[in-house]
C-alpha cells in the first residue's frame, strides 16, 4: 500500500521551504570567468555588506548574501592571495614579495614594491608565501607567513605607515608537531617526521585570537585545517584541544583546509571558506564553506559538509526531513534498471555516482546528448518498494583541466534533469538547456517531487576538451514504500513516515 497520505503535509512545508528558504551544497557552484577560476587558497573579506571573494587561480567574486557570487577580471591577483582592508585601502599579497594595493576592492591595482627590513632567512622570511596581513581592531597591523616545510608559522608587527616594512623581529609562533598525527604528510598521515605547515588566517572574537593554519600538504586528501588561540596578536599561542577544525577523508568534498573565516556584518555569525582537494587531476580543486561555531570556552568548531545545508540567514524548518545523497552507488545496484546513453572503456558511467572525486564517467565521443537514467529503489520481489522525494542536483563536470589562462573557452555546461515513476515517462525538473553561465560545479535546488527514477541529460558542453561527469547527485529522502510481491514478516516493523526505530 502506497502511504501518500502521510507525507502531503511534509511535502507542502517542503516545497514552501524550497520557494521561500536558499540552501548551499559544497563543493560551491563558483562561476569562471576569463582570467579566473576558483581554485582554492580562498580569502573572503566583508566591506560595505558585500563580500569579496579571491582565489589562486585569479580575478575576484562578489556577493552580497555568501551565497550567489558574480565573477570579476581583477588583474593582480597573486597565488593564495590574501585581501584586507587597512586605513581606507585594500591591500592584496600572497605567495610574492609584493604587496598591491587599491581604492576599491575590485581594483585596478598597483604594486607598492617588495617588504622590506624582513631580515636573514635565519630569522624566518624565507620569500613571499602565503602571506596574511591582520588589522587588529587597535588600528596595527601585522603580517604572518609560514617558514615552509615543517617551519610552521612566523608573525610580525608592520609599519602603521608602509605595509611593506617591517617594524620588528619576525617571532616563530609555532612549529610542526609530530605528535599532532593530522600534520603529518600521506594519505594515512604515515610520514611522522614531515609536514607542510601553511596557510594562516587570523580573527579575534571576545578577546581571543584564533590562528588557523593548514597541513599535511594540499596534495594530500588528508589536507585539513586546526588552530592556536592567544590573547595577544604575537602570542604566546596555545594549541586548541579539539584541533583538527576541518579534516574530511572520504567521499566527495576532501582535504579541506587553507582558507579564511570571515563575519557577517553586524552578527556574531561566523563563516569558514576552504579548498577542497579532489582526489585526481583533472579534478583539481574546488571551494566549500561551512558555519563555525564557538561554545562557552571559546573553542572553535566547523563541520565539513557536502550535502544541502541552510545557507547564511536562513533556517531549515526542523519538520523537513534532511536531504542526503539518493544516488550513489545505484548504477550497478542489484536489480537496479539505471542505464546510460554511452560510456567509454575505462571510464564507466557508476563512475559517476560513485561518490568519489578521483574518477569519472565519459559518454562516447559521438554521444549528441549523453543521458544517465538512476533507479532510487532497486528492489527484488521480497524487498518494499522506496519511494522518494527529490529537491536538488549537483554536478561536477571534468572537460580535461582547469585552465588558468586568460583566454580559453569558458566552461558553459547545458543540462536538464527528469523524474519519473515507472521508467519511461519522464518529466523536466531543471531545465538549463538554455545556460549561459560559466561554470564546472552546479547546484540546483527545485520544488521537491516524488519519484522513482532521476535521468540527467547533456545537451551541451565545451568542444575545447571531452565531456566527464565527476559527480552525479540528486538530494532527497524517502517517504513513502510499496509492500513487496511476496510479503514478509520484516516488513511488519518497518517504519512509518516520520517514525525513528
């Protein structure tokens, strides 16, 4: 028996959640434009109400919610570029020994020269790399750099006049910890003697100074974010016992680490942009972000994501079910009748829905219109029939690299999804057949349908390179079962709608 009426409530407040309530999905759907792409090493700044977003991989995106971002040409950008705002101006460094400055943050830049006064490589400047000048809220403004390898982190005060000029000694923060297994370098952390110790990002909340730093290195999927706290912008720093702030290892959005935390304006709400390591070039890297939260004693917490969360503002009715993954692994599922319109030798279309960074699936090169149909509910005669509800779409597409160059054709991607109950009549959900917007990560979120069967279809891509589907995921939950062809006793103990067992 199909238990329809049990979830017409629930699908109504969804589908008003939906109209009315935006939610984020990493990795983030950031558009590319001519000379830039965002691809990691991210720094956000809050100026005016807007936010500014730069990257490695240059130009600059703007947004005035942390949610939908417009891109920029800004000429200038340095790799892992670092953006703040001092006496007016706004200043840009990074992995140079330059630091640029402008009237406005998009620019145009100029290069104010080198720093100077850094003194010997003995006292801990060892060239411009990853550079992070902090204001503190007293006016003074100092720059903190990682001495590379397991060097790990040096600051110093600057010259309130010339930012590019040292007003002390360097001072060494803090160094590589061996006994700190998540620094380590590898896969599985196996490297005690070795680390890369870079990306710092400083903030101060209640009188506390939060250092953030990253390791083990961003080649690894161990790549993760932790923190030191001080009460002075030079330290003495103390490292956080519930270190590490961000480390995720599985799944689709790994080796979360070198970014920023930037404050909505006016609030004491809180916001960590990171990369995210994919696990096979041409994958490269993506960005996500995530809420940070901070309990009574001032620690600092951030749970890595990488399904539908409330975006900056917004608030998920507690009622509404969570929406997770329905798709993967169901390509190749006993049973399953999910199909693909083509797939090349050695690159499979479960690829796509494996949830997995590190493959992915391409169609036939003389595919016109790539489709891949997944069953939600594969089932056998002694199994019930799951019924679902759907409400967003994500996809990574791989066209064989991410360019940095300033002119290539733009990754434009045209695509549709379709739901259906039965397998063979299907009707469109999201329709961006029409898209002209640049981008090789999307996220859409759509009023929340039942079904059983998803179909995505591309009716258009970049000619420049061969079309791949990293990732292939549709959002929802169940809410609903049929009983099965030969009954049996389990199915007495299922669950109802909204029930826990």
């Amino acid at each position: 028996m199909r238990l329809s009426a049990l979830i017409t409530p629930l699908l109504a407040l969804a589908t008003c959640l939906t109209a009315n309530a935006q939610r984020y999905c990493n990795p983030l759907p950031m558009p590319i434009g001519q000379g830039g792409n965002a691809s990691g090493d991210v720094t956000v700044l809050e100026e005016g109400g807007k936010y500014y977003m730069c990257c490695t991989g240059g130009g600059m995106w703007v947004s005035d919610n942390l949610l939908d971002w417009e891109f920029h040409a800004v000429e200038h950008i340095p790799v892992a570029p670092d953006l703040v705002k001092y006496k007016g101006r706004f200043y840009l460094t990074g992995n140079t020994d330059h630091v640029f400055v402008a009237d406005h943050p998009l620019g145009p830049y100029t290069d104010l020269g080198l720093f100077k006064n850094t003194g010997p490589v003995e006292k801990g400047w060892n060239g411009g790399f990853d550079t992070k000048i902090y204001v503190d809220d007293d006016g003074l403004p100092y720059l903190f750099w990682p001495g590379r390898g397991i060097s790990g982190i040096y600051g110093v005060r600057l010259n309130p006049d010339d930012l590019t000029t040292f007003a002390g000694e360097p001072v060494h923060l803090f160094g590589f910890n061996p006994m700190h297994a998540w620094e380590r370098y590898g896969e599985m952390n196996e490297y005690p003697g070795v680390a890369w110790i870079e990306g710092p990002w400083v903030i101060k909340r209640n009188g506390i100074y939060y250092l953030e730093y990253s390791a083990s290195g961003t080649q690894w999927k161990t790549y993760a974010e932790g923190y030191y706290t001080a009460t002075s912008p030079l330290g003495p720093y103390t490292y956080a016992p519930n270190n590490p702030l961000l480390r995720k290892t599985e799944g689709l959005v790994t080796g979360t680490a070198h970014g920023s935390i930037v404050q909505v304006k006016d609030k004491d709400e809180w916001w960590q942009f990171y990369t995210i390591v994919l696990s096979n070039p041409p994958g490269g890297r993506r960005i996500g972000m995530d809420k940070v939260t901070f309990d009574a004693d001032g620690l600092m917490a951030c749970t890595v994501t990488d399904t539908p969360q409330a975006a900056p503002g917004a608030a998920l009715p507690a009622a509404v079910p969570a929406s997770i993954p329905v798709t993967i692994n169901k390509m190749n599922a006993m049973n399953a009748l999910s199909k693909c319109s083509s797939q090349q030798d050695g690159y499979p279309a479960a690829f796509a829905v494996d949830n997995y960074s590190g493959t992915v699936w391409r169609p036939a090169a003389d595919d016109p219109q790539p489709s891949l149909t997944i069953e939600l509910s594969p089932a056998t005669r002694f199994d019930v029939v799951q019924h679902f509800t759907v409400d967003a779409l994500r996809v990574l597409f791989s066209g064989g690299g991410r360019r940095f160059g300033p002119q290539r054709e733009l990754p434009v991607y045209r695509y549709k999804l379709e739901v259906s109950q039965d397998g063979e009549t299907f009707r469109t959900v999201v329709d961006k057949t029409g898209n002209t917007l640049p981008k090789d990560t999307v996220y859409d979120e759509f009023a929340p349908v039942n079904c059983r069967f998803v179909r995505l279809t591309v009716t258009d891509w970049p000619k420049n390179s061969p079309l791949g589907i990293i990732d292939f995921t549709v959002f929802g939950y169940p809410d609903g079962y049929d009983a099965p062809a030969v009954a049996t006793p389990v199915f007495s103990n299922l669950p109802l709608d909204g029930e826990r067992r």
